[in-house]
C-alpha cells in the first residue's frame, strides 16, 4: 500500500520572479485600487504565496489625480501628520491632499494595508505611483493588471 504525502510548497527568495503590472486609476475607487495592487505587491494573487518571503511583483499607478473618492471621503477624511516641531501638527482633507500630492494619496492607503514589518517595507518600495499618465518604465514592459474575478 503507497501512502501519498501531502508536501508543502516553500518558495525560496532567490527563485522568485518579479513581474511588471500597469494600474490606471482613472475613476477607480481609492479603496479598491489600494486591495488589488496591495495584493500584489504581497504576491497573494499568486499560488507560490509563502509566509515570510516576499513573492510580489513591481506596481505602477498612472492618473493618480483621477482617482475616485466615495461618499463624503474628499472633505470629511483628513489626514494628519505632526512634523516635530512645537505646534507642527497639519492637517490636510483629502481634496487639499489630491490638489497638492495626488500619488500620497494612494500611497496612504496601500501602505496600510500592507504588513507593517520590514517585509511590508520592502514592498512598498516596490509600488510606483504618478500623478499624470505618463512613467519612467516604459523599458520594463508593465502589462495591464488584470481585475479581480470573485
């Protein structure tokens, strides 16, 4: 009688193989764009994800300017960031944010939704966020991100 053993899969750092995916986040909701590209910059999207390997791929966001925000999200959210200094904390809603820094905003929230270790820093060097359609990684090929299906 053979017994079948389940192995499991580990993927090694060194076989990893970082692809390129293009993300236009022209009326996209801020929400559901940070889930697909944090998912993956984390490789969740692929079936080698292994726990404490860092299996993501290269992320660049094109249109951040046009970016879509539900609700009353533009003048109701604020963000808040203390510069150090004696009475330094700004505060900025999200429409001042995406007038100034359109890419900070999809940049706050992927980097929270990221693991907050140094695995998830590293990821996040990883994302590429700019505020026209026009990107320096043209060389690299990035082919458009696919939709999540469920």
């Amino acid at each position: 009688m053979t017994i079948l053993r389940n192995k499991t899969f580990r993927m090694r750092p060194q076989d990893v193989e970082r692809r390129w995916w293009h993300v236009d986040a022209t009326d996209q909701v801020l929400g559901k764009l940070a889930v697909r590209v944090a998912m993956t910059l984390m490789g969740k999207d692929r079936p080698t994800v292994t726990p404490g390997v860092d299996t993501g791929d290269f992320v660049v966001v094109t249109n951040a300017e046009k970016v879509r925000l539900t609700g009353g999200k533009g003048t109701g959210k604020v963000h808040r960031y203390y510069t150090g200094y004696i009475g330094g904390l700004v505060e900025q809603t999200y429409d001042e944010l995406r007038a100034k820094k359109p890419e900070k905003l999809i940049e706050l929230a992927v980097r929270r939704m990221l693991p907050k270790t140094k695995l998830g820093r590293k990821m996040f060097k990883r994302l590429k966020v700019y505020p026209g359609s026009e990107h320096p990684h043209a060389a690299q090929a990035p082919a458009e991100l696919p939709a999540r299906t469920d």
